[in-house]
C-alpha cells in the first residue's frame, strides 16, 4: 500500500542518517570478527523496530477510553486518533500559546480546534503544510494591548485598561452597573473602530470573566466562553437581579425566592400571594406538602403488593410553592399558564391523590374558577365509555375513498394524537401516536426486547386488535426526562370550525377536530386509601392527564437532578380500548386508556439478584363491539339449550325409569336409591352434551366466520372482558365449554366403570346350517331300514365321529322348525375344546391384570 512505501522510505532515510553519523564519529578499533555480530544486531535492532513502527502504523489503532474526554485548556481532540492532542502541534512558535478554542466545542463536548488566547493576533500559513498530514500553520503574534475576541486582528482598549489576568480589555463595574465588550459590529460583523468598546447592560443582568467550565447561578447553568462579552439575565428576569455584593441573583423587594437550587433554577413569588396562598392552604410548607406515596412496589415473586414513601421530594419541593402562588394569583402571563400546569403535574405525579396537597390546591381552584387557565384533569360524567361524541366512520377497506374531504369520507385509519408537556409547565407540542407507548428501550444485546421507534404501528388500522410486551431497562428509564401526556383522536368529519362541542379542540395541522381520550387508572385510590377503579366499572374515575413513568417525585430533596430516584414507576400494562356502536359498527364511541403501574426501588433495581433493572411492559390495542347484541344472541343460546335439552331428557327419562323400575327392571328404587339418582345426573349430563355441543360450536362459528369474511364493517367481536376487568363477556361461552367438557368426562368415567364391573359370559350358539337336496345327493343310505333313514355325510361336514347320523324323518321338532327332511350339521367338537381352553385362560387372569382376549370363532362348513 502506499503508506507501506512511504513508512519504509521513512525508515531507510533514518537509516541511511545513522550510518551517516556512524561514518562521521570516530569509532573504536575493533577486530572484524567483533564487528561483524555487532552490526548484524544493529541491522536486525533497525529492521524490527521499522515493523513494528509500520505494523502500529497500518495495523489496528488501540484507543484508551481514558483519553476520549475533556482535553487540557491547550490541547484539542484529534477526531482521526481519537486522542486528545497538544495544540502545539499546530504551530512552529516556541514556546507555543495556543488554547483550546471554546467555539469549536461539538455537541459532544470535545473542543475540536485551538486558537490565539486574547492578546495575540493569529496568522495562518498554508505553505507550513507538510504532504506527511503535518500542518504548523498558525502564528500567534503578540498584540500592544489586546486582540479581538476571535484573534483574527489586534487592537486596542477605549478606556486603555487591559486585564492582565484574561489579556483582555476591563471594563469598569465599579458603579454596580455590568458592562460588556463589544468588538464587532452585532449588524455588519465588522470590527468596531478604533478600538474595543464597553457596553452597560440591562438592569438586573450580569458578566462573568471568561471560563471553561459553566456557571451555576440561582440554579440556573450558564454555559463555558467568553462570558465578559455577553449580559446574562437571572433565571425569574421579570422578579430578580443580580447582585454583585452576593455574587449571585437575588429577589427584589417585595418578593421572595421559592425553590431548591440544586435541583433547578430559582423563581420569585409575592411575599403578599405567598402569605395569602399559605394561609388559604396551611399544609403547603408541611412535611405532607412534599411527601409521595408509591404503592403497588415490586417485591420477590413477581408480587407487587407493597408499598413505600418519600418524605422529601425533590420536584415538590422546589416548584410546589412557586407553582400554587403564581396559579392562584394568575395575572394572565405566560408564566402563571406554565405554573398551573406544573400544579397539574405535580398533582399526576402524586397518582392523582386528591388528599395530597398538589391536589387539593389543584381541585379548590378548578372549583373557583372552573377550567380557566387550569389543566382539565378528570371527568366528571358517569357515562364516559358511552360517549358517542365522535362523529369519523372506519372500515376496514384499504381502498381510497372518492372524496377525502367530504363529510361522509370512510376512514381506514384511527388517527390518535399526543400532547406532551415537561414538569415546569413547558407544552412541547402535539404528535401522531405512534410508538410512544414503547417508551423505554433496552442496552445492547438484548435491545431487540426493549421498546423504540422500530416497533409496530399497526394497530392503527381501524378493527385490527394488537397485543405486544417489551422489556424495560429502569435504570437507564431513571435518567430520561420526566413528561406527561394528553391523547386525543382526531375526528375529521365534520370539520371541526363547524363543531359546536365543547370538548374539541382545533388541530394545528388540519381542521379536524382533536377529542379528548380518558385514561382509566387502575391505581388511583379514594379517600380511604382503597383502589377506586378496582372492580366497579360504575364508580370509575377517569382522568385526562398521564404519565408513562415517573422518575422523579422519587428524587430527594438534598440530591441534585443527577442523582437517580429511590423509587421508580412505570406503566406495566396500557390498554387503548375503542369499541363499535351497536346500531354502527363503522362508528365508534371514544376511546379510553387504561394503565396499570407498577413501582420498584432503586436497591432493586441495582441488584440483580433481586428484580434486577428490566421490567416488563404489556401494549393492548383492542378493537371491540358494544356487548349489547352479544349478549342477546348468548341469552338465545342459553335459553335454547335449556329448552331443547329438557325436551330430551324427559323422553329419556321415562325409557330410563321403564327400563330401571318397570316390570323386569334392573334395580329397585327403594334399594337403590344413591345409585339411581347417579344414573338419572349422568343421563342429564350425556344429554346437555349431545344438545349443546352443536349449539355452541355453531354459534362459535357462525361469530368467527362472519367476523372474518366481511368486507365491510358490520360487527367486532366482544372485548375479552367486560367493563371495570370483573364481568367477561365470553363468560358463557367459557362456562358452557367447560361444562361440556366436565360433563362428557362423567359419562365415559361412568360408562368405563360400568363395563369394568360385568359379569363374563361366554355364549357359544350357532344355528344349525341346513342341508338341501343337492346335499343329501351326497349321503349314502342304508337300504335295510324302513322307518329310519341313514345319511352317509362327507367328510368336508362331519367329523369322523359323526360320520353315521341316524334321522327320523317323522320327527315332529324337525317338521316345526321347517327342515323336513333335511338335516342340520352340529357344532364340530374342537370349536367346544377352544372356547372351553380360552374361559380357562380367562379364568386364570389375576385380577387387576390389563388383558384382553377378543374370541373370534368361525363355523366351518
């Protein structure tokens, strides 16, 4: 290859330059017998040393992970080595003053170039480019008094003062007033002339001298650079200044500072909202304010039984308080919207406890101003699984209807959205559902069990039921950010401008109307502490607002956002419920969400040899009919198989009683009563089996074929179980198979016990085989006899001990039987002896022994 050649070219001009050298320097007298190994060793030391120099060369590059981090202030990353590399490499100035250059810092974090430090004008010479890839092509050159801030020329200060930690010009701050340099024209880009400038800030904002870390101030991070050319605003710039006696930012009068700094930036309320929101709700700085419970906690055994508590949450405590005030006292800002939502969170990160603070803040002000300026976040109406608010009609067609705009157009799709927003309130913005209930993944290699993007979407299609589980990594989960959820469906027809509901809402992307979807969670707890939408699908709570984990409210309150939560919960189980219309099935009633979560401790998530850090989670899309016209057609199925099988069994109970207690009847009913009540169930139960078998599997079928077969809508099949997860809809149906089954397996039980109980009987009779005219031809009678008649038989009929049989033709049993004078051949003496030898065999059989003899005997003829 031609770095082989050029990697030897080099070797051999080093080793020509060593024997070079070698020649030049005086060298000691030796014999040539002591030169001649000595310089085979010098040869062979140079030879493996240009292997070894071509094998690290053209071979494999061994990176060490310890080197691919943040690189010295005067060194950069080399992203062909992976290494960090001295900038010095980049200049022929001795000593070097290159530093790393802040600007050139990638989304990794790596500074990826060098440049002049201020105070020095770079210069660049491309002719110092070597053709071996080295470039020593920047020239720093010193400055009179400073440079610009990208080092591109020199010049000088306005106020003369130069900085001579930063080499920087200074600007006076003396008067508590921040200022800043200006050295180019915001405008044009040119360079402001003569010389740079100071520029006073806005009231309340700030400077920092140049760094290459970032800053924290008031919990917010102000990110690494040349700060002294930028005016920093404090994290509330409404509320709060920054004071440079405290080196930080500080409320102004009349305000207070709420929040923990270490988890985020500090915010300001009125000192008067604050005394007024704390004495309406008196619980708002007590321990309860900042303390969340998390049942359903996963323990051995796949139990998730227990239960556990925070007594300092982190998230509670630092946006509780700021959130209450500025909800309460909403002035209309973007700011008090963003409040009320946080309140909302918070309250959805309790598991919408309504006896929990967050809560009861939420629910007094939705109750005194209704859902202005408030997140809706629970239903009121009984009957929310039977709104019948949209309007859209599905098919199952794929194809393309006439007129995607009109407002009788078919959809083959359920078009669901998902509003999302952050903990402090921030609405991020409204997607189409796609996968985001498989919102956790799993590392490498076993990331084909965990969720993504990569996951099937189509449950979208209207009538295609989908089930599917994924594994969930928890504690990469415990680092995500922390998000909530609204799911709407959009309802296209009509257009929404022409909609007079309430409930919808106008999508951004198109006219169609957004309608809520609730969520059913299956954890929310009453008052009491009991599960409030346990059994009952009656008294269900629907909620609006949703979170598929929560891996925050588990964060103490002394830790910073780094730190992983004590507890986690996730969603185990999410079940998207849509059913039909009785009247329509192409029709819809809205949709609900049901969640199921679970919670797992952080010690057990870390400990493998407890839970370990993968969790399950069950996705179910199921596409149902309203069970109204099911059950009618069950009750016609139930009521046919009583009726039918009544019928039958009372014609086969009296053939049964006639045969058991009538006149020569196999038992008493006064002796044996037990026993003949056992026969009369296992009659009732043989019967139920022969009349609903047939029933029940045509019912099956005929719901299974046509469900199959139709191309348009007419009927879905029944949701596997009924409202609230209590009453199955297929219950019958299962109990009848059940039933079926049990009562066949009585019958052949009780039949195989009755034919194991019977008496042997051997019965060997065979009718006599009649001998015709052409037989008697056969015979040879004695001429001697008058009365009596003597047959000679052939052998092929009679053995030889029956060879002369006398008949008397004026028998009168043979004239009854109609043989006249013909004669009928006995039964052969060795079919006797073999039924006599297989009775012994029979008899023989020790009890309990699995024989058994079939004998089959042919009469000869």
């Amino acid at each position: 290859s031609p770095s082989f050649w050029s990697s030897l070219c080099k070797h051999r001009r080093l080793a020509d330059s060593a024997r070079a050298k070698m020649r030049r320097s005086p060298q000691p007298q030796t014999t040539a017998a002591a030169w001649g190994p000595r310089r085979s060793t010098v040869v062979l030391g140079l030879l493996l040393r240009a292997f070894l120099m071509i094998t690290a060369e053209d071979g494999v590059r061994i990176v060490n992970p310890r080197r691919v981090a943040d690189c010295a202030a005067d060194a950069y990353f080399d992203t062909v080595t992976l290494r960090c590399a001295a900038c010095a490499t980049m200049t022929e100035d001795v000593p070097s003053v290159l530093v790393g250059d802040e600007s050139s810092r990638d989304a990794a974090g790596f500074v990826l170039s060098c440049r002049c430090p201020v105070g020095y004008a770079s210069t660049h010479d491309a002719s110092s480019c070597g053709d071996d890839g080295a470039c020593r092509s920047v020239s720093c050159v010193a400055c009179a008094e400073t440079s610009l801030a990208d080092g591109s020329a020199c010049t000088t200060c306005a106020n003369g003062t130069v900085d001579a930690a930063t080499g920087d010009c200074a600007c006076d701050s003396s008067s508590g007033a921040f200022r800043r340099l200006v050295d180019r024209d915001p405008r044009t880009g040119a360079a402001v002339e003569p010389s740079k400038a100071c520029v006073a800030c806005a009231d309340g904002t700030f400077t920092s001298a140049s760094s290459s870390s970032s800053r924290v101030v008031a919990g917010a991070t102000y990110a690494a650079g040349d700060s002294s050319y930028e005016c920093h605003a404090c994290p509330d710039a409404r509320r709060m200044a920054y004071r440079a006696d405290l080196a930080t930012c500080a409320c102004g009068p009349g305000f207070e500072a709420v929040g923990l700094a270490a988890v985020g930036p500090l915010s300001c309320v009125s000192e008067a909202a604050l005394a007024a929101t704390v004495e309406t709700y008196p619980r708002l700085l007590s321990p309860d304010a900042v303390t969340v419970e998390y049942f359903s906690i996963e323990q051995r055994g796949n139990d998730a039984n227990g239960y556990a508590r925070v007594t300092d949450s982190a998230p509670f405590a630092h946006l509780l308080v700021n959130a209450s005030v500025l909800c309460r006292a909403h002035d209309g800002s973007p700011p008090a919207d963003a409040a009320c939502q946080t309140l909302a969170n918070l309250c959805v990160l309790t598991g919408l406890n309504f006896e929990s603070v967050a809560c009861e803040v939420y629910s007094d002000l939705q109750g005194e101003r209704g859902a202005r300026r408030l997140p809706w976040l629970t239903y009121d109406a009984d009957n929310v699984r039977e709104d019948a608010g949209l309007r859209s009609r599905f098919d199952f067609s794929t194809k393309k209807t006439e007129s995607s705009s009109t407002k009788n157009d078919v959809h083959r799709e359920v078009d669901l959205r998902i509003a999302t927003y952050t903990l402090n309130g921030t609405f991020v913005g409204i997607a189409p559902l796609e996968t985001q209930f498989f919102y956790c993944a799993m590392p490498a290699p076993d990331s084909a069990r965990g969720g993504g993007a990569s996951r099937s979407t189509v449950w979208r299609r209207f009538g295609w039921s989908f089930e599917d589980s994924f594994e969930c990594d928890l504690e990469a989960l415990s680092h995500a950010e922390q998000l909530f959820h609204e799911l709407y469906v959009a309802d296209g027809a009509p257009p929404c401008d022409e909609r007079d509901d309430d409930d919808a809402q106008l999508s951004s992307s198109s006219s169609s109307c957004l309608y809520p979807v609730p969520v059913l969670d299956k954890g929310l707890r009453d008052a009491a502490g009991a599960p409030a939408n346990a059994d009952d699908s009656r008294t269900d709570v629907f909620v609006r607002r949703f979170a598929l984990y929560d891996v925050t409210s588990g964060r103490v309150a002394d830790s910073t956002q780094s730190v992983p939560p004590d507890v986690v919960r996730y969603a185990h189980e999410i079940t998207l419920v849509a059913r039909a219309k009785t009247d329509d099935a192409r029709r819809l009633y809205t949709p609900h969400l049901e969640l199921k979560y679970r919670s797992r401790r952080r010690r057990d998530v870390l400990d493998a040899s407890r839970l370990g850090r993968a969790a399950s989670v069950r996705i179910i899309i199921e596409y149902s009919e309203a069970p109204a016209r099911f059950r009618s057609i069950i009750r016609g199925v139930v009521l046919t198989v009583v009726g039918v099988g009544a019928a039958v069994f009372l014609v086969a109970f009296r053939k049964w009683h006639v045969d058991a207690f009538g006149v020569g009847g196999a038992r008493s009913a006064a002796t044996e009563p037990l026993r003949a009540l056992v026969d009369l169930a296992v009659l009732a139960a043989h019967i139920f089996v022969y009349v609903a078998f047939p029933v029940v599997f045509g019912f099956c079928s005929y719901w299974f074929v046509y469900f199959k077969l139709q191309d348009t809508v007419d009927l879905l099949l029944p949701a596997h179980e009924g409202g609230g997860g209590s009453t199955p809809y297929y219950g019958p149906v299962r109990a009848l198979l059940v039933a079926l089954w049990i009562a066949q397996t009585v019958y052949v039980l009780k039949l195989v016990r009755d034919q194991s109980r019977q008496e042997v009987f051997l019965v060997d009779w065979e009718q006599p085989v009649r001998l015709g005219d052409d037989d008697r031809d056969k015979t040879t009678a004695a001429p001697n006899k008058k009365k009596k008649k003597h047959h000679k038989f052939d052998a092929r009929h009679l053995d030889d001990d029956d060879a002369d049989v006398v008949v008397d033709d004026d028998d009168p049993w043979i004239d009854e039987i109609g043989w006249g004078p013909a004669f009928a051949c006995p039964v052969s003496t060795w079919r006797q002896v073999l039924v006599a030898n297989e009775w012994g065999e029979l008899v023989n059989t020790p009890p309990g022994a699995s024989v058994y003899d079939n004998v089959v005997v042919v009469a000869p003829r």
